[in-house]
C-alpha cells in the first residue's frame, strides 16, 4: 500500500506524473477492433467520427497464430489515423500469457504518444495493477512519453470480483473497469453459455393464488449485483465503470435493455463488437431529452442546491439536485460532441 503523500509519485525516473484527475471524455461505446483483418482496420478513418472510443483487440477473439498480426495492424491504424477526440484504447494479452510483454513494448514504444487506455483483461487484484502500473511507468520512461497511459481492468473472474473495491483504488493510472460476463461466467460456474443479457431460466415465480393455476415468472437479471458492486467500487474511487459485450446481436432490443440497466446503475458506457450495436449505445448511454429539460428546472429553480421546492407536483431537494446535476453535465458532453443531441438538448 503506498503512502498517501506518495499516491501520486512517478513510478520511474524519468516517466510522466501521474494524472490528479481523469480526462473529461465522452466514452458511451468502446468499438473493438480486430486489427490483424486489413479490411476491418481501413474503417478506422471512418469509425473516428462514429464511436467515442476506438480498442484494437489483441486478446480474446485474436487466433493465436494471428497476434503478432494483430499487434502489427494495431501499430499500423494508430500509426495512419488521426483520432482528434476520439480515444485510442488496446486490449493486450492476460499478464501471464506469452505475448503480454510484446504487447506492451511494442505498443508504449511505437504509439505511445496517441494511446490513451490499456485495457487489462483477467484483473484478479490490486498486484496485478501495481505490476502493469511500474511497467508502464518504465517504459514511459524509456521511451520519453509526456503523459501517462490510463489502465482499464476487465473484472472476468470472481477472485476479481473478491477484490474489485481493491483494484479500483491500486493507483492513479485507473482509468476504470468492465464487466466481463462469459469469462467471469466460466470462473463461477455459472451454467450459461451466453455473452452478456438475462437467461430465460433465471427467474422467480409469482406466489401460488390457486392450486394447480398458472403463476406468472419474471426474468431476472444475472449480472445486477456484479453491476452495482463494480459501480460503486469505481464511484468511491472516482473511476469509470462499464458495461462490457453483449454477444447475441441478432437481438437488439436485449441488448438495449442491458445497457440500459447498465445505465441507470451507473455505468459511462458499454462494449460494441458490431457495428449494429454503435447506435444502441450511443441511445442508451446518451440521456434522454425529456430527462435533460426536467434536470434543468431543478438546477435553476435551486441555483445553489439548497432548499426545497416542488416541480411539476414534486419536491425536490438537495439530493434531486444533485442527481440533476449529473444529467446535466453529462447531456453537456454528449451535446459538445453531438450537434443532433445538442439541438436534443437545446443547449
């Protein structure tokens, strides 16, 4: 555990100090990206205007004969691309698989400057953050970065789960955390071989009203507590979570109501392996008009939070407030972005 005085020290002669806060970024979807298929990479110039964030994947769904290929197109995109806004993320290989040290190398090294997030996969605990977070510090170093490269954990296994509150606090290069469903499925033995949403056998039943009479069920959702522990884990820690993928996309509306959870508990955004799933998120992740017009009677009828008055027959207070300021602020984002969403918004 580092001192508090020391939370913020560099980590390497040499490397850039570590950030006091996040970037203020529009992230609603993180796009991967298979970089070793050429035809896929050349839309990268296109996807610039289309996603908030654009992920090389080098990780799962890379064939192992392929990776070498896929860091090389990962290189070459970064290389050719003049992202503006848009952010440069990289999902490397596990820590402890044979090509997670080329990855990092290879990618600090060469594009270092345009890399945004490093996004981690199978995260177990805080001393695989503080392994990633002295090995970035040195190659920033070695390589002259000017400022740090932000770490993303992908929370995948339940011994991750265990210690998400640790993970989130591990250093100031956390950026945040997704939810990773069909790994962290495998880890707890969960029986499903879905990517992500519900399973139409995880329901409760209705009481009994008459015998033998049929009882309504309700579908539950499997991920609703992982979800609010990792949101309150990055909350208390001023990180981001995330939503990871939704693998069934001959299903929109599933998918748009699993974000949407995601959403109202408290995630920035969400995953999309197909282009289908860019406008989903950007819907989802983006907050409603209706929601942004009443958010801002609160904010001005209570210009400095304090009081009570009633809106439309209801109270609202301190606490309404503050909710209404997060909409707000984040309609803001999306609007500086979006000119549809700002004529949306009327801002």
């Amino acid at each position: 555990m580092k001192a508090p005085r020391r939370y913020f020290d560099p980590l390497a002669i040499g490397a850039p100090r570590p950030l006091l806060e996040l970037p203020l970024r529009l992230e609603r979807m993180i796009h991967f990206v298979p970089p070793h298929n050429e035809k896929v990479r050349a839309k990268a110039p296109e996807l610039v205007g289309q996603v908030d964030v654009v992920l090389g994947n080098l990780e799962d769904a890379i064939p192992a004969e392929s990776k070498q290929a896929a860091r090389e197109g990962l290189i070459a995109m970064a290389k050719t691309t003049d992202f503006g806004s848009t952010g440069l993320w990289a999902r490397v290989n596990a820590l402890n698989s044979p090509w997670f040290i080329d990855d990092m190398t290879r990618l600090v090294g060469e594009i270092g400057d345009k890399l945004d997030v490093v996004m981690a996969p199978k995260i177990e605990g805080e001393w695989d953050i503080h392994f990633i977070d002295q090995y970035l510090a040195l190659l920033e170093a070695r390589y002259g970065l000017k400022r740090p490269i932000l770490v993303h954990a992908i929370l995948e296994t339940a011994q991750g789960v265990n210690h998400v509150e640790a993970i989130a606090a591990a250093s100031p290069r956390m950026h945040g955390m997704s939810l990773g469903p069909a790994d962290l499925a495998a880890s707890r033995a969960m029986k499903t071989t879905r990517v992500g949403g519900g399973h139409p056998d995880y329901r409760v039943l209705a009481d009994a009203v008459e015998p033998h009479a049929e009882r309504v069920s309700f579908q539950q959702d499997p991920w609703h507590y992982t979800i609010a522990r990792m949101v309150d884990a990055c909350a208390a820690n001023g990180v981001k979570p995330f939503y990871g993928p939704f693998g069934d996309f001959s299903d929109p509306a599933a998918c748009e109501a699993q974000f949407r959870n995601a959403f109202l508990l408290g995630c920035v955004g969400a995953w999309t392996l197909h282009p289908s799933q860019i406008a989903i998120a950007k819907r989802v992740f983006s907050p409603d008009p209706a929601e942004v017009a009443f958010a801002r009677k609160i904010l001005a009828a209570m210009p400095d939070g304090s009081g009570a008055v009633m809106i439309d027959g209801k109270m609202q207070d301190d606490a309404t407030w503050k909710q209404a300021r997060v909409i707000v602020d984040l309609a803001r984002q999306v609007a500086a972005k979006d000119a549809d969403y700002a004529a949306l918004y009327r801002f």
